[in-house]
C-alpha cells in the first residue's frame, strides 16, 4: 500500500484527520468482511455441489439434460438466436428513449401544482394507474392487434407495435418513480430557486428534476432491467424475436434447449445493470452515512 493510499485512509473528505477510534473501527471491519468472505464462499460451494447431488441423482435427469441441455442442440441454433436477440436489443433502446421521455412529461404533470391543471392531473393519474395495473401482455394484443385494425394507420411491422407498447406500460412506472424522487426534493430547494428568479419551468430542468433522478436512480435502473426481460413478450405479435427465434429451433429440433440459450442471452445482457443497481444503492447509503464516522 503507497504512502498516500494510507494518507487518504486517516482523513476524512474534508481533509480533517480520523480519530485512532475510527482507525481501530475501519481494521476491524477490514478483518471482519474478510472473514465474511471466506465465509460465503464456502457456504456457497457446499450449497452448489449439494444442489447439484441432488438434482443429477434423481430419476428424470438424463432425460431433462437431453431436452433442456443439449449443448448440440443451443449451438446448432445460437446464430438464429442471436440475430433475434439483435431485434430485442434495438427494441429496447428505442423503447428506453420513449419511456425516458413521455414518463418524465408524465411525472412533471402530476406534480404541477394550482387548480387550472387539475384536468391534466386527473389524466396523468387514471393514465398511470390504468398501465400500471394492466398487464403488458394485454398491452401487446391492444394495441398491436386492435390499434391496426382500425385502418387509419398504414402497415408497420410488429416490433413497431411492441415498442409502442412497452413504451405505454414502463411510462407509467417511470413517471411514477420520477415523481416520488421530485417531491423528495425538499421545499426550500424550490423557494431558493424561485428567490434567485427561476421561472417554473427553469426550477424543474436545473434544480428539481437533477436531484429528483440522483434520489431515485437505482429504482430508474431496475425498471430499466425489467424492461430488458419484457422485450421478448413482443414476440406474440409475430416479431422474430430471440424468444420467437427459440420457439422456431425448438419445433425444428423437438427440443427446448433453444429457450434456455435465449433465456441465459438475455441474463447475458440484463446482468451488467443488474449488478450497477446494487453498486449504486450500495453508493448512495454510503453518501447518507457518510456524516456518521467519528
């Protein structure tokens, strides 16, 4: 360990130096999350190898690793799998746009204040709690089946209907967690603004909306990440999908290998986000104790 590394551990963000009682407190946990460690990771082979004793030995393995693990089988169909999973990617970055911006117009909504927008209030509010009571599924058949049939709209592709869809759902769960972060934002942030002669609308962009997404950003990220695991719901309305692509392996092979190596894809691509969520929400309880060492 370098001579500043130690001089960075004895002081605080500050620059004031840690007292020896904070000193023995952090060697002490030091030892103790390395003994945790240990800990865990035998506990967690023991587990493993106990779970998968069990599993090898029971009376229908040979015929379950045939028909869901068959390495032949997910790397004959990988290539197919993997240019529809290409379609959930773009999918989900077009959706991910859409979402960010209508949900945030939704949030600022509900949060506006004075009786001449209580109609917009009321819509924003029968419209968040309407999607997010709807299953997504039933969002798909609407407006992928129901929305083209009324001949108003020229043909589009099925992945264009279920980006829409998606949109629609996540936007009120969005709008709703951007809410809450907005009004967590305390009142005299507002009334400093407002004294320095920001309109409204400066209010929301400079001082509400940047501290209102810092407070809920891990909360942002995991609806981010289950957004990831709905795209492939679009492949009901017909869209080559990597899910759609699975299922056609599978009729061709007589086998459900094909929908493990699409589900372990998309793990694949959720896991990155999943593991920033917990590096965030980790971050931000460190920033709220932070104030707390002696």
């Amino acid at each position: 360990m370098s001579r500043r590394t130690v001089q960075q551990q004895q002081t605080r963000l500050d620059g004031t130096p840690v007292s020896a009682i904070e000193l023995d407190r952090r060697a002490f946990r030091a030892k103790q999350s390395g003994r945790s460690v240990l800990i865990s990771l035998a506990s967690t082979i023991v587990l493993a190898v106990l779970v998968w004793l069990t599993v090898v030995n029971t009376p229908g393995w040979a015929l379950v690793q045939q028909s869901f693990f068959n390495v032949k089988v997910g790397w004959e169909f990988l290539g197919s799998i993997l240019l529809g999973l290409w379609l959930n990617i773009q999918i989900l970055f077009y959706a991910a746009i859409g979402v960010a911006i209508f949900g945030t117009l939704l949030a600022i909504v509900r949060t506006l204040r004075g009786p001449v927008f209580f109609p917009l209030r009321v819509i924003a509010t029968v419209y968040t709690d309407l999607f997010r009571g709807m299953p997504l599924i039933i969002v798909l058949y609407l407006v992928g089946f129901g929305i083209p049939a009324l001949g108003v709209i020229p043909r589009m592709p099925p992945e264009f209907w279920g980006t829409i869809a998606l949109i629609l759902t996540y936007s009120a769960y969005v709008a709703e967690v951007l809410r809450a972060g907005m009004e967590a934002v305390h009142p005299s942030q507002r009334l400093a603004a407002r004294s320095l002669g920001l309109s409204h609308a400066q209010m929301l962009r400079l001082v509400v909306l940047p501290q209102g997404v810092r407070k809920v950003t891990p909360a942002l990220v995991n609806d981010f990440v289950s957004m990831q695991k709905d795209v492939g719901l679009v492949s009901v309305l017909g869209a080559v999908d990597a899910v759609r692509a699975a299922q056609i392996a599978s009729a061709d092979a007589y086998n459900f290998t094909p929908y493990i190596v699409a589900g372990l894809l998309f793990v694949a691509i959720s896991w990155p986000l999943i593991r920033l969520t917990d590096w965030l929400s980790a971050r931000a309880q460190k920033r709220e104790q932070i104030g707390g060492t002696v």
